[in-house]
C-alpha cells in the first residue's frame, strides 16, 4: 500500500473511532435523562395513587387543592 492510501485509512478509522465515542457519550446521556425520567415518573404515579384513593372530604378541616378537586369530581366519561 502506499503511504497515501495508508494515510486516508488512518484518517478514516480516527473519524470513525471518534464518531463512535460521540455516540457511546450521548447514549451515556441519554441513560441518564431516561433513569431520572422514570424517577419522576414514579413520584408521579404514587402522588396520583395517593389523591385518588384520599377520601372525599380529605379529613376534617383540610381543604382540598383544585387538582385534589379535579381527581375527585372527574367527569363520568372518564
């Protein structure tokens, strides 16, 4: 091979090498983004669980928030 050819494939493999840490780092982030998603995502379904089973009056003296509200007096198509 001669040294040009051979210089064009140790360029071409640096390109590749390097676009293939791009994407391994960005699959990093991603995990990242996606694990913290589904933390929140959990917090959420247990906040919901937990205001759907509350009881009407939500105890003696608490007012309720529009949301607890909402959940509670959903219309019957739901």
């Amino acid at each position: 091979m001669t040294s040009e050819k051979t210089d064009r494939l140790e360029a071409l493999i640096a390109h590749q090498e390097r676009q293939i840490q791009d994407l391994s780092d960005m699959l990093n982030l991603h995990r990242k983004e996606i694990d913290a998603l589904k933390i929140r995502l959990d917090r959420t379904q247990k906040k919901l669980v937990e205001l759907m089973d509350a009881p009407a009056g939500a105890g003696e003296g608490q007012e309720l928030t529009v949301a607890e509200q909402a959940l509670r007096d959903k219309p019957p198509h739901y």
